[in-house]
C-alpha cells in the first residue's frame, strides 16, 4: 500500500489552490453519536452499500500520501465486499469537531468533497486534498493518521449522469474544481456504450498547480472523445498552453456551441465562476446564467454550475 501511495503521489502532480462552491461555507452542527460501519445491517437486498445518507458514518484512514507541499492523497477503507452508493456525479459531507456551543454539545464544521477514486471501487476511496493553514477542515484532515476515523454521510447527488444524455459536453474547471469533471469522464470513458463528447478548459495558476495532469493527458491520449485544453495564469518558459484566464476565444474553439445536444459544466472559484457562468444563487441553487457563456448564447438549460 505504501508503495502503491507513492507511485499515485508522482503521477499526481498537484496543488490546487482555491475552494469551490460550497467549499467556501461553514456550517455548524449539532448530531448524536456516529453510525459505525460495522453496526449497519443490510436491509435490502443486492450489494452493499458502505454510505447513509441520513446518519454519519466513520471511514478508517488506511494511509496517505504528500501530492505536494500542501496536498495530500487521504486512502479510506470500508467493508470490502460492499460499495461506496456514490452515483455520478455525487460528493459526500465529511464533518470533524471543533468544540462545544454554548449549550455544551459537540461542534462541527463540514465540507463537502469528491472522491477521486472509481465510483465502483469496492472497500476503499480516495480523497484529494488541499491543506489551507486557516481551513478547519482540511486542518482537521492533516491531523489524522493511519487508523484515525472520518465521519461521513452522504451521497449528495448534484447532476444524475446519464448515458448519451448529450452528444457533447463541455466542460470549465478551475484548480480542484477537476474532481466533479472527473468523475463524469470516467464514467463516460469506461463505457463502451456510451459515445459522448467531452471537451474540457482547465485553469490553473501555474503548471504546477494542475490537479491530475498526467491523468488526464493518458485519458485524452487513449480515447479521441476527450479532449484537454489548459491555461495558465503564470506559465513557465517551456509551457506550450494556454496563458491567462479562460476567454471568449477559449470557450468557442475548446467548447462546443450552443445547441440542444450540448450541456455545459462549470466548477472552481468564485471568481472563475462569476467570469463564466455567474455564480450560484444564495439557496446554493443554479441561479441566473450569466458571464461568457450567456454572451455565447448559451442558455441556463444548456448549463449546469457545481
């Protein structure tokens, strides 16, 4: 296992810098004791399932590894003979202790994540995360060590993805903003059935800061319906990308047009997305379309923000 974090800690050069969407927030909680993992009895019948999304669930830490100088690849186990119940694409809710109200019960701060591991996987999954020095949570994450628990609930479903549901799917992701897209590539990449497009902008800070850029480039080279475009804010000498945010030029030679047959998917930092698409509403709802791609003549069906 050791062996098997540090090959994935090279192939995964990455530090990803800004939180998205909901990541921004802060919640606070109040909740009885965790659900153990071992204690759920399966009441239906077919595979099991290691999440629920009504109780909190403790994941043991199997290992880590160091991505870079401030991201770490977090391995957490489970019944090996049951599934994650994670759909595409979906996000679980990972809550950790932060003291007592003033009421003296327990509180908690939460933040929503994206497995990085297949969906499918039996037993284990993957997270990929960014340690920020005032971030609680992925402070709390830092903290832990192999044998330590995590909470967990969930799955939250954000777009039910449907085979063929488009014929092409563009795709605007900034710095983690990668894992909801990646989720969906996979997907679509190891189904033989299913023949979409897939067309992705992905920007970053710096080549350094690309989040599974090898990943992505064997993806790309292995299967002609994904094709990767990434820009840079500082670019090296040698970098042969794109350079500054994503433009209106971007989108219309990366992204396919404007049509029934195209959906549009946008994740990363607040102020990617308001350049993009506009931000989400303050219900955390789609919200009012808006930025470069209303001025392309995409429509708010055409897509769809994380």
């Amino acid at each position: 296992m050791a062996a098997f974090f540090q090959r994935l800690a090279k192939a995964t050069p990455t530090a990803f810098r800004f939180p998205i969407g909901a990541l921004a927030a802060v919640y606070y909680h109040s909740s009885a004791d965790p659900v153990y993992l071992d204690e759920i009895k399966e009441e239906q019948t077919g595979p099991k399932v290691a999440l629920n999304p009504n109780k909190w669930t403790e994941f043991k830490l199997q290992d880590t590894a160091r991505v870079s100088h401030n991201t770490q690849l977090f391995r957490f186990t489970f019944d090996p003979t049951a599934k994650l119940g994670l759909d595409v694409a979906s996000c679980l809710i990972t809550r950790a202790p932060i003291g007592q109200d003033a009421e003296g019960k327990p509180k908690f701060v939460t933040r929503p994540y994206t497995p990085i591991s297949d969906p499918d996987s039996k037993g284990y999954f993957d997270l990929l995360i960014k340690v920020y020095p005032e971030g609680k949570m992925s402070q709390h994450f830092a903290s832990l060590k192999p044998g330590d628990v995590l909470e967990v609930k969930g799955p939250i479903e954000k777009l039910r993805y449907i085979p063929n549901m488009k014929k092409h799917i563009g795709m605007i992701a900034g710095g983690s903003g990668i894992t909801p897209m990646l989720q969906i590539i996979e997907a679509i990449l190891k189904n033989p059935d299913d023949t979409t497009k897939v067309s992705l902008l992905y920007a970053n800070v710096s080549p350094d800061d690309i989040l599974l850029k090898q990943k992505l480039d064997l993806l790309a080279a292995a299967h002609p319906n994904l094709k990767v475009y990434y820009t840079v804010d500082n670019p090296t000498k040698s970098w042969n990308g794109g350079k500054g945010f994503i433009s209106k030029d971007m989108a219309v030679k990366g992204l396919p047009g404007p049509t029934e047959d195209t959906l549009i998917l946008v994740c990363g930092p607040p102020g990617m997305m308001e350049h993009i698409s506009g931000g989400k509403a303050k219900d955390w709802s789609q919200g009012e379309l808006s930025g470069i791609l209303k001025e392309l003549g995409y429509t708010e069906e055409m897509v769809y923000k994380f």
